[in-house]
C-alpha cells in the first residue's frame, strides 16, 4: 500500500500490472487497428478524481509502451531536480522536499508516449506510402512510435525515405534562401522546446529576417497574456505554489485539472485542510473538481477522498464575464472594495465603477444561466475572503470576448486587492510544459522593442520590427499563397489549428514543409509539395554533446526556471536535438560568416545560456541561478513588490468593458472542444474519458437531458454538427462534422461539449477573440442533425 512519501511506483506493483495477460507482449506492438467508433461504450461519469484507478492507469500505459524496468526508472526521475521536467502539463513542482513520485496519471501518459520502445524507422515507411497514412488517426500515427532517422518526401513521390541531417539541411536552406523575401516562411513552435533551443531558434528566425513567429500560444493563453499586460503590466501569473495553501478562497474557472494539471489537486487538497474554500466554475460538473483522492496518499487509495468544491457554479458557455461584472457589481454595492488598494495602487476605478454600477441584471441571467442567488453567495464569498486566488485556462481564453472575460477577472482582483500579497493572486494555469518559458525567450510575433535592440547589441546583428504572422494569420497567408515555406518546432499544426478543411489546404499549397518531430501526426502527412521530417530528443532523453551531457532549462506557470536532464539513452543513434537542428540549419541558411556563433553553441549549452542572461530580462546570472536546487524566480513587480511597472501610468488599470452575452438562435447549441481524459492535445494517447464515462471511442456530443428533449433527440442518437456562422467573411457560413454520438450528459442548457481536434473542422478560421486573435474553440453555434 502507498504511504506519503513511499515510492510510488516501484519493480514489485509494475511487474504486478506486466502479468495480467492483456499487457503480455505488448511493449513492441503498436495497435494495427485504428479507433472503430461502433465499440463506443458510455457510461455513467465519475463523482471523484484518481485513487487507485489513476495508480493503475499509469502503471499500465508504462508496461505497454516502455516494459517494466524503463518504466520504473524512468518515473523515478520525473520531476526529481536531477531528473527531467514532465514534459506534460506546466503546473510547478513544490519547493523544497519532494516527494519520490512527484507525477500523475496523465504526466506519466506522457513519457510513456515518448519514452516507448516502439519504433518508426526506414521500413515503415517504406511500407506505408503517404496516401495510406493520411487516412489514419493521430491515434494509430502517434502509436507507432518514435521517429528514428530524418526522412524527406520528395515532390511527386508516395512515400517518405531516408535523407542524411547534412542533406536535409542544405534542402532547407535552398528553399528559405530562394524565397522572394524572409517574410514567406513561417516558423511555428509548440510549448515542449527548452529555453536554449527557444532562444536560439528566435535568434535564427530573426536573423534570417522575419518576425514571422507563431506559437501555440496563440491558440491557448494569448487572451490571458493580452489582457494581464493591459490591467498589471505583465502577461503572466501573480501567484506561486506556496500561495495555494495561504488562500482562504481559490476560484477555479474554466479549467479542468483533473485531467489537464492533476497536480494541482493535490495543492487544492492542502488548501482544503488548511481550511480554504473552492468554488468551480464550469458549464461541465468535472470529477476532479469535486471529489480528490489523493494517489499518494493511503487515504486518497482506500477512502472517499476529499471534497474539494464547496461550490459549483454550473455557468453557460461564455457566462464569465457577465459573473464577474456582476460580482463587481454587488461587491461595490456592499462596500466591499479594498480601498487602500484601490486608491494606492490602480487608475479608471472611477470609470469602472461608474460601468458596473450600471449593470442589466437581465443579461447577467441570460449570459450565466445562475440563478441570482447563486451569484450572489459567489460574491459574499469573494468579499469575505482576505486572500483569493482566480485560475483559469482555456474555458476563459477561447471565446471571442476572452479577452474582456479576463479583464473583469483582473477588475475584481483589483477592487479586492488580491495581487501582490501572500495567499491571493491571479493563475493562468499554462498548458505546455514550457510554453511560458518560450515566450519569455522570445518566441512571439511582437516581441517589444527593448527585446529587440538588446539582440541586436549582443550578437551585432540587424533583426526585422515588423510584426509577424500569428498563428491564424499565418494560416490565412498559406492559403492566400504569401508564405511558401512552414517550419515547425513540435507540434501539430494541422491537427490542433481551426478550420482543418482550410488548414490543410493551405498547408498542402506549399513547397516545403518541415517538421521537427519526435512521433508521426497528422502534419507529417498533410504536406507540402516537398517534406522533411526532422526527428529530435525528447525531454527524457540524455543530450550528449562536444562538452559533455548536457542540461536544458524551462518555466513552468509560476515563473520558475529550472533544469531538465533526460537520463534515458535515446530512442536512435540518429536523433538531434533541437539545440544541434536549429544550430546546424543556422550554418546552412545564414552561411558560415554570420556573427553568432552557431558552432560554439551546439557544443556548449552554458554559452547560451550566457547570452540569455545578457538580452533576457530578468535572466542574470542564468548559469548560477539555473544550478540552485529548485532553480530561480523570474522577477513579477506586481506579485514582488505591488508595482505596475509594465503599465503606461505605473499603476494598475481597471477596465470597463461591454458586456456580451452569446444569444443563441433558436433550435442551436453553443459548442465547447474540450480534451478527453485520455490525451495530450493532439496525442491521444488512449480512448478512456474515464471521467466522463466515455471509452473505446471520440466522436461523441454531450448535451443536456433537457436539450435532448427540445431537439427531440435521444442519447445514442447519431448526429452530423454543422457549425453555423453568418458573418463568415471568406462566405463560408457552414461547416460540418459527420456522425457524432450523442450523449446524454449534465450540462449547462444550452451548452454541448465535443472533443478536440476532432471538432476543429467546425472553428471558422477568422472567428478569433478581440485582441488576442485566439480560435473561438470553446463557443461555437451548432445545429444537430439527424443522420
Ligand atoms: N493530460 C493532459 N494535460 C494537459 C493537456 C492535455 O491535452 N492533456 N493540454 C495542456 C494544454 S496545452 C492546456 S492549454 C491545458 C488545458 O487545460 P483545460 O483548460 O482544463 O482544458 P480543456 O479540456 O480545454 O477544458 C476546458 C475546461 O473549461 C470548461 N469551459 C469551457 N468553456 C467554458 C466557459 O465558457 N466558462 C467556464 N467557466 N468554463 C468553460 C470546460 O468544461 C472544461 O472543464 O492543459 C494542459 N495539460
Ligand atoms: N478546437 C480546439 N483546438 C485547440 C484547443 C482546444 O481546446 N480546442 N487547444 C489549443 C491549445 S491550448 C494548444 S496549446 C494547441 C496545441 O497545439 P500543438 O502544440 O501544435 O499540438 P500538440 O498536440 O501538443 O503537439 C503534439 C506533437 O508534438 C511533437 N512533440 C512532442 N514532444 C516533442 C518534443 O519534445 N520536441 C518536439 N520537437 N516535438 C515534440 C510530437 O510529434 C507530437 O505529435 O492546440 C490548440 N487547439
Ligand atoms: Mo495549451
């Protein structure tokens, strides 16, 4: 039985789950058949998260993907300072004492996805020319295995086939060098690179003369980082770890940790015990918002687990900002603002309070769905609270009024002086791993100025001002034919983007697309006329180089920057790592003569670091600070020291913003794309929503008994969503995505949840939030029809 602190996973329980007779043989054998929806089964969703299932689960996927000693070693070193950084999601690690089994369930998933025996070399491909992979699921693409050699397909040809690194980089650099100008290519990267090799490949992609930078960012926090900058100054989170368990009060909107930050539970748990209340905010009724049991703990195995929220405000799609204008509302009404905090340390309060004061009541009902008395014990909790903390993730950042959303988030925080104590602050809780660390090192369209002079400085080297393509405007210049060349560092672009139909038109438009990769997706096989595949280490994986084994660096949510070491040898002798592929693709495209030195870098990964420290801020002394036990803090004024340096005025900004309530036309649902329990974005790593009751099966629709009433439709039901959007600029006003099971499930009204990606054929391309640009994926207009 597990103790606290007792290793979790250790030879005897593996070799327990290695025996039960569905998991002999399976360690090499990826999965022949692709997901056949018709073995679909529904049951009903769980009350409580983890326990025993969870411990099982990891176990499991483990032995089937790594055998039982890879797997026992490899998650003793996830997350242990000497180990790896899980290359799942970007909740931090505790300070100080950690525990021997410092992973969940789905951080396990996910180095078992990358640290799997299974292989896709030169036979494989051979075997299966590109027009039979395009017709496979991401979930039969990434079991294959890891990639073990660089591949190109050549224009015209069926299949992919071996290409030497040498060759394949001069390929590259022939078609960026032949470009009518550098702003033709676009360079996407996903949030798993490290610091070093997010820091080097902006370096090269400013060098050769583009800001076109898109990121998956765009398509995930951008409306956090876009409204924090405008009210605090900074576009990341005032709160860390040890606040969690000081919070009397933690609001948890939009998120399902659960499943995407299982870690966060158990700082949800501390917080409990040491007597702070949750509420959860959330059209969906999630398991681990309501009930943990702690896998780690004996009573998390073998109890009922703890209740984590105290209440739960079952919102419709889109609500939030109508809840918390309203919250501002009342709060005012009560005298409840903090007004030391008001008065010291914000401008427009005046004008703020002059707006909610002025609130519809009606509108708040119909954008909410709560009923008023709901709303209004949210806000006595919020004005009885000395210390708040608010996380969000993508239920907030994904609609078209995100941005507004997370203002009023902020004007809330303001008015209650919640940021910049101990206990209370705000939480955009990041998905990637290391998505915030690239963004700090420069991978972003629009970096400032100052980033960019101090570039220019260190390295003596002229880098263009001109704002990059996003994400979305990078799709929109495939198509229209004004980018060429797509380079992509992780990721699926394809897959994850919105409008497939039109994504993957545009991509196969172009003359070269290259993927720097560690598993097969969908990108690889949606191509441009030429492809390179280039494969790379993943996070477990020893990185050695001229100098010696060499370490990486990344941030997690909370800002702080530590080390990564994989430890395990590497899935090929022919794989690179990203810091060796950006550097060599530099020697290729910018010649031998250019003033970085790209050489000097590959063989030394301090060098870089070294420069990080001169042109990052907040970055000094990187090399030392980064060697610390649990690494360092990156400077936050607002968390630091309650100064808005960022701001225009020094002083932080409320916000007045229009209210939007989504009205849906009659007979129509407002559809969310959410994960399953069972993924890593586009990895689906298995078919168990276990969660939500889902197995051996995706393409299912859950909506509320009471709309499966109005509709006249019955769970079981199969049914096409045609996405409805009148002011389609391109006059595309419908899209469609064919048999979808419906599920009978508690909802809020009005609302129907279905998975991504296999939903993003029904985002139109151009319905992106204000401000932000990010895809509206989380508030859709659907019809149902009958199939
Ligand atoms: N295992 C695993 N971990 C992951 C990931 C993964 O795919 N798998 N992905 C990583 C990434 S990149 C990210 S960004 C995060 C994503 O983490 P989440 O944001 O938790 O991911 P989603 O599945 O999109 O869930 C959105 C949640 O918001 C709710 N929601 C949707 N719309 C609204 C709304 O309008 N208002 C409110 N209040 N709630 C709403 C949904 O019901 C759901 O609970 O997780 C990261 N971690
Ligand atoms: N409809 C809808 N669309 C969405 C979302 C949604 O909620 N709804 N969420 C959005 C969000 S929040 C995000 S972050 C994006 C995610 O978009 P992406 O980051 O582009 O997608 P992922 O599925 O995370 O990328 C998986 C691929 O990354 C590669 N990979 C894995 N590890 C490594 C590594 O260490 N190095 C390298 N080089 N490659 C690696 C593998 O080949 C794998 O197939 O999707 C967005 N799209
Ligand atoms: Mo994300």
């Amino acid at each position: 039985m597990l103790a606290r602190g007792a290793p979790a996973v250790h030879h005897e329980s593996a070799r327990a789950v290695a025996r039960r007779p569905h998991n002999r043989g399976m360690d090499r054998n990826p999965p022949r058949q692709d997901i056949d929806e018709s073995q679909l089964d529904v049951s009903e969703p769980k009350r409580w998260a983890a326990g025993i299932p969870g411990v099982a689960v990891s176990l499991r996927r483990g032995v089937e993907q790594m055998g039982v000693a890879r797997t026992a070693t490899t998650l003793r070193l996830l997350n242990q300072r000497e180990g790896f950084d899980c290359p799942g999601c970007a909740w931090p690690e505790p300070q100080g004492h950690r525990k021997l089994a410092e992973f969940c369930e789905n951080g396990a998933k996910a180095v078992a996805e990358e640290a799997t025996r299974r292989r896709v070399g030169p036979d494989f491909f051979a075997a299966h020319p590109i027009a039979e992979l395009a017709d496979k699921t991401d979930y039969w693409l990434g079991q294959q295995g890891r990639i073990t050699e660089p591949v190109v397909l050549r224009e015209g040809s069926t299949h992919y086939e071996p290409i030497e690194w040498h060759e394949a980089f001069a390929l590259v650099a022939s078609h960026l060098n032949g470009l009518a100008s550098p702003d033709e290519a676009v360079f996407y990267t996903s949030g798993r690179t490290s610091n070093e090799a997010a820091f080097l490949y902006q370096l090269l992609v400013r060098s050769f003369g583009t800001n076109n930078l898109p990121d998956c960012s765009n398509m995930c926090h951008e409306s956090s980082g876009a409204a924090l900058s405008e009210t605090t100054g900074i576009g990341k989170g005032s709160v860390s770890i040890d606040d969690f368990a000081r919070a009397d009060l933690i609001v948890v909107v939009g998120q399902n940790p659960g499943t995407n930050h299982p870690r966060m539970l158990s700082a949800l748990e501390e917080a409990k015990r040491g007597g702070a209340k949750i509420v959860a905010v959330n059209p969906l009724p999630e398991a681990g918002l309501l009930r943990f049991k702690n896998p780690q703990n004996a009573r998390g195995l073998v109890g009922a687990g703890t209740k984590l929220a105290d209440e739960f405000l079952q919102i419709r799609l889109g609500g939030d900002q109508a809840l918390f204008q309203a919250a501002g509302n009342l709060l005012l009404s009560w005298d409840a603002a903090d007004t030391g905090f008001v008065e010291g340390f914000t401008e427009g309060f005046a004008e703020y309070a002059e707006h909610v004061r002025r609130l519809d009541w009606d509108s708040v009902d119909a954008a909410t769905g709560l009923p008023r008395a709901q709303v209004e014990l949210f806000a006595r909790m919020l004005a009885d609270s000395e210390r708040t903390i608010f996380c969000w993730a993508m239920g907030l950042t994904q609609h078209k009024h995100s941005v507004p959303t997370i203002r009023e988030i902020a004007n809330v925080a303001l008015l209650r002086g919640m940021i910049g104590k101990p206990g209370a602050g705000l939480c955009p809780v990041r998905g990637h791993s290391n998505v915030q660390g690239d963004r700090t090192m420069g991978i972003w369209e629009k970096m400032p100025e100052k980033f960019l002079s101090a570039l220019e400085t260190e390295f003596g080297i002229d880098v263009p001002r001109e704002h990059g393509f996003d994400t979305v405007a990078s799709i929109r210049a495939m198509r229209d034919g004004a980018a060429r060349v797509f380079f992509a560092v992780g990721g699926n672009f394809v897959a994850a983007t919105p409008d497939t139909a039109v994504t993957e038109a545009a991509m196969r438009k172009l003359d070269l697309t290259v993927q720097v990769s560690t598993k097969l997706n969908r990108s690889h096989v949606v191509h441009g006329r030429t492809a390179l595949i280039l494969p790379t280490l993943g996070r477990t994986e020893s990185d050695l180089q001229h100098t010696g084994e060499q370490f990486v660096t990344v941030e997690d949510s909370m800002s702080v920057v530590h080390r990564s070491r994989g430890r395990l040898v590497p899935a090929s002798d022919r794989l690179l790592s990203e810091v060796s592929i950006v550097c060599r693709l530099a020697r290729a495209v910018l010649g031998p003569a250019h003033p970085v030195p790209w050489e000097e870098f590959e063989k030394d990964y301090d060098l870089v670091r070294e420069r990080i420290a001169r042109v990052v801020p907040g970055c000094d002394d990187y090399n030392a600070r980064v060697r610390l036990p649990d690494g360092f803090v990156l400077p936050h004024a607002p968390r630091d020291a309650r100064e808005f340096t960022g701001t225009r005025s020094g002083k932080a900004h409320f916000t007045a913003n229009d209210l939007t309530v989504l009205r849906v036309p009659a007979g129509r649902l407002l559809l969310q794309t959410m994960r399953s329990h069972d993924q890593y974005n586009t990895t689906i790593y298995g078919l168990d929503d276990r969660y939500r009751g889902v197995k051996d099966g995706r393409r299912v629709v859950f909506v509320s008994p009471e709309d499966l009433d109005a509709l006249d439709l019955l769970d079981g039901q199969h049914v096409d969503l045609v996405s409805e959007w009148p002011d389609d600029p391109t006059g595309v006003t419908e899209r469609r995505a064919e048999r979808f099971r419906v599920v009978s499930y508690p909802t809020a009204k009005g609302c129907a949840a279905a998975y991504f990606p296999e939903a993003n054929s029904l985002v139109p391309l151009d319905s992106t939030a204000t401000v932000s640009g990010t895809p509206t994926s989380k508030s859709i207009v659907v019809r149902l029809e009958k199939v």
